[in-house]
C-alpha cells in the first residue's frame, strides 16, 4: 500500500467500527508508529462543504484533546486530509477494544449492582476531568460509554461539547436543542442554561437505568417523555437498588440544577462511598451468589486438551471477560472462605482459571484437581 492510500500518510484503515449521523470511525494502524492500533473518526464526505458540520466536528477534536483522565478515551490529534470531495476532516483517538454500556449490559444483563455503581462512579470522574477543564459533554448517554475488554469505563464522543465562553448559554439563541432525548436535562429540553449540571443530570439518568432495568421517564413520543422531566420527578427506584445509591441518583435527577450535586466529583465521591458501603453492609443474595462451577473437559483421540470453566447462575463473573476481572472475583471470593481449606481451595480454582485462560496448559487441570482434593 503507498502512503498515497494512507489517512494523513500514516493511518492504514483496517476496518469501519462505527458510524453515524456525522462521520464514521475506522479502526486504524499506525505506520509511523509501531502499527499501533488507533481509532480514527472520519467526517462524512457529504458534508465536507457543510461549514457548521466541519466546525463541530473540529470542537470536538478540540473539546476533548483537552481532557485527559484514564476513564476518556484519548484523543491523539487532529488533522485534514485533502480528497476529491475537498479538505476531509479526521481525529485520531485511542484505541477502545469493547463495546458501548448498552451493547454490554444487553449482552451481560446480570452484571451486578455494585459493577454498574463502579461504572458511574468512574463516568463521574471522567466528567469531572472535563469540567475542570472547562468543558460540558452534553450528551452522556450509554452509547457514549465504552466498556473496555478489561471491564473499565470510558466517556467517549464530544461532538456536541461546550467550552469556555459557550459554558451557560442559552441554546434558543441559536433556535435548537442538542443532546439525546432520552437523557436531556430539563434545562436541555426547555433550551435554557446549560452548565456542568446538565451532565450530572444525564448521568443520574444513565443510573437510573442502569440500575432500574428503564428510563426514568417514559410516554407515547419522544417528546412527551422529554417533556415530563420538566414537571415531574422520576418514579422511585426499585428498592432491590440500596437506598443510599438511590438517594444518589435520585438527587442527580432533581428538576433545579442547584439541588443536584454541586460538580461531577461530588457525585463519584458519594457513588464511591455507596460502593464502600455495598462491600461492608451484608450483601443481598443478587451480590453474593454460590459459585457453581462445571467442569467440560473436551477429548481428542481421548486426551484431555483443553478444559472449560463454566460459571453458572452467577451474576459477579457473568461477562467477566479478561484474567484481571476474573482474579477481581476470585479475590472476593478467597475473602468470604470461611476456614483455611475453604480459602485455599478458591484461591488455587482461581489459579486455574488465569492459568487456563492465559495458556491453556495442564497445570490448569492440576489445580482444578487438587482443588477437588480439597
């Protein structure tokens, strides 16, 4: 391939990995760097010559270059490309190997109350990097939220950001509201100020849902549910969520801006303090459940080659999918033994798990059977 066929001389697009209204995200390499795996989002070529397209796109490239916090997806650079359809414009972002909050917890519904609390805890953090910076998302929604195969959060996606002197500006000026309907604050929806509490707010819908199984406000049209957040509060949640977690979004969800938390941090300490409290009060039978492992050993030419560990019926490593969240699960497992047989038992059934999902060897079957021993 010449550099002629290369985004920028340096990006080989290996594949589409998402698209939308705007433009489009290839998962690149990087030529001049390593072949290092990049996301690159691309403008739709149609709207090229749209200059309200091109300078939204670039704000985003802009907003979020000036963020920088482990649970953001990094944006690298920024740049124009010359095509026939004129001067093409693209941002260079990390990498995210995972799939969005909606896509993970469709496919992982049983994932526990104390992971989705981690997961809001960690958005908070990462909106609170971005407000210090003087930046408001606007549009924190599921979709927006990318799990990573590690299990860790990050915020993606500022096409629709605010800095600096745009912070608290009325949004009819311009005749339209921006966001996602969905998980619009009411100020959003009224085209009134928006600051930094318009995404607590949208994050406390976020949590809602994730946490209540639906959104916080549902009608006939979109813009009947949008509508009602503005006089309405939202249905409590299921008392199966701890009440103090309920508390918390609850007052993310406050119709007056100055009820909900004073900024993003306030909101990631009390979600944290919740979390803390999850571990140390008795857990409900959802957050603790039996494990219950099954053992498939499959057979070439009647010789054990590989060996599966199956996990049924539990919510705490249903989609777990790398060694280290395995090893997070077998580590609060190895606390709850109530002896000495019974710790060192789980501890060597979670060596067998990071040994057969790091190699696959026999030593895998050994532990499995000296565990059993046991």
């Amino acid at each position: 391939m010449t550099s002629a066929e290369l985004l920028a001389g340096r990006y080989r697009r290996v594949a589409v990995v998402g698209s939308g209204a705007m433009g489009r995200v290839w998962h690149c390499l990087d030529e001049s760097g390593g072949n290092r795996a990049v996301a690159v989002k691309e403008l739709h070529p149609h709207l090229v010559g749209d200059s309200d397209h091109v300078r939204r796109f670039e704000r985003e490239a802009l907003s979020a270059e000036r963020v920088r916090h482990p649970n953001v997806a990094a944006v690298l650079g920024h740049g124009r490309e010359r095509t026939p359809d004129g001067m093409l414009p693209y941002i260079v972002m990390e990498f995210v190997a995972g799939r969005n909050l909606a896509a993970h917890v469709h496919e992982f519904a049983s994932g526990t109350i104390s992971w989705r609390a981690q997961v809001l805890a960690d958005i908070a953090e990462a909106l609170h990097a971005a407000h210090r910076q003087k930046v408001v998302h606007r549009d924190v929604k599921p979709e927006n939220i990318m799990i990573t195969t590690e299990g860790r959060a990050k915020l993606t996606d500022f096409g629709i950001a605010l800095a600096d002197e745009h912070l608290n500006q009325r949004l009819t000026a311009v005749g339209y509201t921006v966001g996602s309907p969905a998980y619009m604050s009411p100020e959003q929806v009224g085209g009134e100020v928006v600051g930094l509490a318009t995404d607590i707010y949208s994050l406390g819908v976020v949590g809602y849902w994730l946490l209540g199984g639906r959104l916080p406000f549902v009608g006939d049209s979109v813009a009947e549910a949008a509508r009602a957040r503005m006089t309405q509060d939202p249905p409590e949640l299921p008392t199966t969520v701890p009440v103090n977690l309920r508390t918390t979004i609850m007052q993310a969800l406050d119709r007056e801006p100055s009820r909900r938390q004073a900024s993003a941090k306030e909101l990631a300490t009390q979600l944290r303090g919740d979390l803390t409290a999850l571990h140390v009060a008795d857990p409900p039978k959802e957050e603790a459940p039996v494990l219950n492992p099954t053992l498939e050993i499959v057979h070439s030419d009647e010789t054990p080659v590989a060996v599966h560990y199956l996990v049924e019926a539990d919510p705490v490593l249903d989609g777990l999918v790398s060694p280290r969240q395995w090893g997070l699960a077998i580590g609060r497992r190895l606390s709850e033994g109530d002896d000495g047989a019974t710790r060192l038992g789980v501890l060597l059934t979670g060596v067998a798990i990071l040994l057969g999902i790091a190699s696959g060897t026999g030593l895998f079957v050994l532990a499995l059977m000296v565990q059993a021993a046991l």
